[in-house]
C-alpha cells in the first residue's frame, strides 16, 4: 500500500546540543506497525517527538497525505496523529475517566463539551488496554505500568490513524505488553491504524512489526522487514555491544547476547 | 456519571447562591448597620449605603473574583496547585509598578486609564516572564524553582517598594503603603463601574480558554498532540492574567492568598475539571472576598481590619497543608 505519511531528510539540534537525528527518512503505509530501535541516546524520541509536531526540525519535511506537517491545523492533526510519551505524571488529582476523555478533545466542537458518546468511547479505549477498573480511580495514585496504560487508552480514544509511541513496554509486565500488543494489533485489523513504536524489546519486534528503523548516533543506519534488520552483525552494530545474537525461529526471532 | 453540562450547570447554580447570600452578608455587616427600611426613609443611611457600602462590597466580588481565577488559570498553566498571583511574585510587581507611578507623581491617564494602573499592569507582567525565565531551564519549568524565583521577585519588589517609601515625601509613603497593606475602601460608584468594564473582557478571554487549559493542566506535551496551540495560549494567559492583577492591585492593592485557596475550595467541591474550576473560581471568589471582607469590618469592635490581612491569616495555613499533600505524592 501507498504510503501516507513520510518523513524526509530530518534533522535536529537542540540548543547548545550536539545534533541529536541526522537526516532521518521513513515512511508509513496504512495499517502498517513500525518499529524503532537503537542504543540510549541515539534520537529515537527526539525523532518520534518531531514526527509527532513538538519539535520542529532544522531541516528536512514531515508529509501527512502529501501535506506538510505545519500547514495541518493542529486540531486537524490531532484526529490524525496521536502520541504517547515515555511517561506521564499529572500535578492534579484528575480521575482516570477525565484524562482518557481529554483524547476525544479534537473531535468536540470548539465550545462544546463531550458527549455521553463520547464518554462511550473513552470506556470502551480504557477496557481494550484492559485498564476499565481504574476509570474512577485518581491519575496520580496510578502506578507507572497503569498510567501507561491510561495514556495509552487515551491516544486510542483520539482515534488516530496514526499512533506514536514512546517505549510504551517499558514499565509494563508481561500480561499487560501482550494485552498491548493484541490491542494494536485488533485496531490494526479493524482501524487500519498504523503505529510506530520506538522499543527495547526486540522480542516483541520479530513478529508483529512490518519494518524496523534502527538508529544509531542521530541516524538511520538500517530499515527493513524485521527478518533484514535483526541479523546478529547488524545489531552488534546498533547496540555497539559485539555478543549480540539473532536467530529466525518460525515466525519469531530471538535476540540474546552471548555471554 | 453525570456529564460536565450537568456538572458545571449544579456547581454554578450552588455557587451563585453563597454569592448571592455573601452578597447580602455583606450589605447588612458593618460599623454602621444598615437597615433596609432607613434606605428608603434616612438620606444619611442612603448616602452611607449608595457612596461607601454597596461600592465597597462590590469591589470586594470583583477583586476576589479576578484574583482566584488567575489563580486557577495559573495553576493549570504552570502544573503547579500551590501557583497563585501571590507566591508566583504577580502581585509583588505589580504593586512595585504602581509605587514607582505613586512615587514620580503620575497622575495622568492613558486613554481615560490612570498611569498606576498601567504601571502596575507593565510591573505585573514584568514579574511573570521573569519568574518563567527563571524557572526555564531548557524547556521544562521546574515546580520548585517556579515558586522560589516567585519568592525571590516578591522579596525584591517588597525591598524596592520600601526603599521607594524612605525616598519619597511622607504623603505619597502612605498612599504606597495603603496599597500594599491591600483595601477595598472606595467611594461612589464610579471606579467599581470603571474595573467592572476593564475585567469583564478579561475575564471571558480566560474562561474561553477552558479546554486549552485543562489539557494543559494534565500534560503539556499531549496538550499540543491534542491540538492545542501551547505557547500562544501561555502568551494568551501571562497577558491577560498580569492585565487582571494590575488592576486588581492599583484598586485593592495587594490582597494575598485568595487566588491560592479559592480554586482549590472549588476542585475539592467539583473536581478537578478546568472547564468547571475557572468559573467555578469566579464566583466562589468574588463570595470568599466579600464574606473575608465583611469579617474584616466586624471582627474588632472599635477599628477594622484591612482585608487583605485576614485572606493573609486564611491563607498561610491552607499553603502549608497544600504543600504537605503534595510532598506526600510528589517532587517539588
């Protein structure tokens, strides 16, 4: 499928910084999951937080639809592109339900207050996360892995096409990076949501990802299927750490370091 | 659940009601009592009543009103629910700007607006960017340091404004030191008309940013992912909210703690929603200033207190609590 959002040529600096992504290209075909990879520091957010409009990029364009990513009214934008950072913390006790209503913001008349449908919506976002029994709970009592978890379901009640992730496992337990992964992959099959997911967890990349983008020092230094970029040299490479190991076993492909 | 229309509709129908019956507390308590059957009979009670009574409780509803909903914009703005006009060092520049404009004599007015007022509104606004500038390191500004740098400006303006007073001539010392002290005397009806002109506009501009505001106040970086235009709404709300504070301290001088106390009244009331908390603010504010005002003239039976001491008195204990709540659960 034709891909509808690109990025060209993308380049950051932050103040007084050194260059943090240099010359970044990818581009994102509808209901497609892509995976960005690469050692701490290597401009994964700083690239994910240009893709998704909070940093504007020295140089190089961000295409949605053939559109550039400025000219979109931000409100606009907002029905097409959902973030989710790295974590969260709110200053004020909001209750669970109000910060997943907060996604429907974008699609409420300027004015206008949400809807019981609305309402609707963000439960139905809160139970695909498996995160339902929190709604009335306060935001700030949450622990990390559940507040991930709200995050998330707020992104999905902003019903994007496209969906950003910031290392959403992180905090995670296993259950609940599989409920993650199902849930994406379900609003994939029924949505035609695209997601990009910048992880450490090259498990979870092997089989469910279409393409992975590997990062190294600010720059694309590999993309491709899973079954190209996750070869043992390759990672050995990214990761600067010589031991890496990778095999394809059926569907799936294990990554270890060789002790 | 009930939905926010229905929630905003039941809070402001209760708060309208305290402010209608602090409205009459107000009128009735006083040196003087005023009894409704003299206004009609009594030229001297109708006098007291018209000239002094009704505009100083008036004052008290729209300075109360102003100063606890730029409390609550700026806790929304800057994540912080111990933010107030007060400990942010708003007030503390803008009342260095009105005696900086008391000292030199300024008596003109700009447009039909005295120079204090605009001076006190610049010394406002002045102190906003300051303290942001302050507590910006990179792009993140930090809860704590927003509260000291507001400490800081406040502690040098204070420093300034005592220095203004040994300097100028003991007449315009006591005009100055009328204003810090904070006071709501104001005679006939006029000036009140005057500031309800000038903060009704600004009022609504604050309340319209209700939405931008409450995602705001839950994360800034998913506020600009869900459309909101960040830095011109931040623009928008240091504007307006030092255009408020210099007014309301060039009338009433400097009045602490209410834009502290006032918002939090009405989120443990109504939760914690921006949509419902701002104009919940306004009212429940302009009801607070006016029952803190009518203790003031009553409380002592042979002189009365300025206002502003007894917000003073209120206030210093709910800070504390606020900060240790949130020492529980959080970083400062």
């Amino acid at each position: 499928m034709t891909p509808f959002f690109k990025a060209r040529g993308l380049t950051y600096q932050y103040p007084r910084g050194p260059l943090a992504v240099r010359g970044a290209s990818l581009e994102v075909a509808p209901a497609s999951m892509t995976a960005i990879i690469g050692a701490n520091g290597s401009g994964k957010s700083t690239l994910i937080r240009m893709l998704a409009g909070l940093l504007r990029p020295a140089s190089g364009e961000i295409l949605l639809d053939g559109i550039a990513l400025e000219k979109w009214p931000p409100r606009k934008r907002a029905r097409e592109i959902a973030y989710m950072p790295q974590s969260t913390m709110t200053a004020f006790p909001f209750p669970v339900i109000d910060v997943v209503l907060s996604g429907r913001s974008p699609h409420v008349a300027r004015f206008h207050m949400e809807s019981m449908r609305d309402r609707d919506r963000a439960m139905e976002a809160l139970e695909s996360t498996g995160a339902a029994h929190l709604a009335a709970r306060g935001f700030t009592a949450l622990s990390a892995g559940e507040r991930q978890m709200v995050i998330l379901a707020r992104a999905l009640a902003q019903e994007p096409r496209l969906l950003l992730l910031d290392e959403p496992s992180a905090s995670l337990d296993l259950k609940h990076r599989a409920d993650l992964m199902r849930a994406l992959a379900r609003l994939r099959e029924q949505r035609g949501l695209s997601v990009i997911m910048i992880t450490h967890d090259l498990q979870l990349t092997g089989s469910l990802f279409d393409r992975i983008v590997a990062m190294r020092c600010g720059e694309v230094t590999a993309q491709g299927a899973p079954s190209e970029v996750l070869r043992s040299q390759l990672l050995s490479e990214i990761y600067d750490e010589p031991n890496v190991r990778s095999e394809r076993v059926g569907s799936q492909t294990l990554v270890w370091i060789e002790a | 659940m009930k939905t926010l229309p229905a929630r905003l509709a039941g809070a402001i129908a209760i708060l309208s009601l305290m402010l209608l019956a602090s409205l009459v507390l107000g009128l009735v308590v006083g040196r003087q009592r005023i009894d409704p059957g003299s206004l009609l009979s009594d030229p001297f009670a109708r006098t007291l009543f018209f000239r002094l009574r009704l505009p100083r409780v008036l004052m008290g509803l729209l300075i109360g009103a102003s100063l606890s909903l730029v409390g609550a914009a700026l806790q929304a703005l800057f994540r912080n629910p111990l933010a107030d006009p007060f400990t942010l060092g708003v007030q503390g520049g803008g009342t260095l700007g009105a005696s900086i404009a008391i000292a030199l004599g300024w008596s003109a007015r700009v447009l039909g607006i005295p120079l204090v007022f605009v001076a006190a509104f610049a010394g406002a606004m002045l102190a906003v960017f300051l303290v942001k500038a302050i507590a910006s390191t990179g792009m993140v500004v930090l809860p704590g340091a927003l509260l000291l740098a507001g400490v800081v400006v406040n502690l040098v303006s204070s420093a300034a404004v005592v220095a203004i007073q040994y300097v100028v001539d003991p007449n315009a010392a006591l005009r100055i030191l009328r204003w810090i002290v904070g006071s709501l005397d104001v005679v006939g009806l006029e000036p009140v008309g005057r500031m309800f002109v000038l903060l009704v506009p600004a009022w609504i501009a604050l309340l319209a940013l209700g939405r931008q505001l409450h995602l705001m106040a839950i994360d800034e970086d998913t506020a600009t992912t869900l459309g909101v235009n960040v830095s011109r709404c931040e623009t928008v709300v240091h504007v307006v909210c030092s255009f408020i504070v210099g007014i309301t301290v060039a009338m009433g001088g400097s009045i602490g703690f209410v834009g502290l106390i006032v918002p939090h009244a009405v989120r443990l009331m109504f939760g914690e929603d921006l949509r419902i908390v701002l104009p919940g603010s306004l009212l429940l504010g302009a009801a607070f200033l006016a029952v803190a005002d009518a203790l003031a003239r009553s409380v002592l039976p042979s002189t009365e207190l300025p206002v502003g001491a007894i917000t003073g008195l209120l206030g210093g204990p709910v800070f504390l609590w606020l900060l240790r709540r949130r020492q529980q659960y959080s970083t400062m």
